[in-house]
C-alpha cells in the first residue's frame, strides 16, 4: 500500500511516500511497522485513510488500494 508522509514524520523517515507490504494489515498492524523500521511514537502520530483521520485503537483494516497519510500532530487554535 502507498504510505505518504508528512511534516516531521517525512523528516523522521527521510522520505514523503513508501511502499508498504503488509497482507490484510490493520491501523494497529501499520503502527506496529513503522514504529519498529523508523522508531516512531504512536502518540506523535495520526493516521488517515482516504483523506479520513482514523482511530488508532479502533482496529480498522487496511486495503491494498487505500490511500494512506502518516500526519504529525496538529494544533489547534
């Protein structure tokens, strides 16, 4: 599944988008990868799935074709 990243995650990751293979993965299953390849936090996170902010305790499954946007935290104001 294409991953995009944003903000201060692409600079963790040194990288905007990326590949991931991950067979019938969930929110948690993605978290759980990319905390182990780029020691990322999940509390510094956000997850969106086709342009939708997703839960990350709720185990929503992944598809292949899902658009997948790995997003730093936001303020509000």
């Amino acid at each position: 599944m294409k991953v995009h990243y944003f903000g201060e995650i692409a600079d963790i990751t040194g990288k905007t988008t990326d590949d991931v293979v991950l067979k019938n993965a969930s929110v948690a299953e993605l978290l759980s990868n990319l905390q182990s390849t780029y020691k990322l936090l999940s509390d510094d996170i956000h997850i969106a799935v086709n342009h939708q902010i997703v839960s990350k305790e709720k185990d929503t499954q992944l598809n292949e074709t899902d658009e997948i946007a790995v997003l730093s935290p936001f303020a509000g104001g």
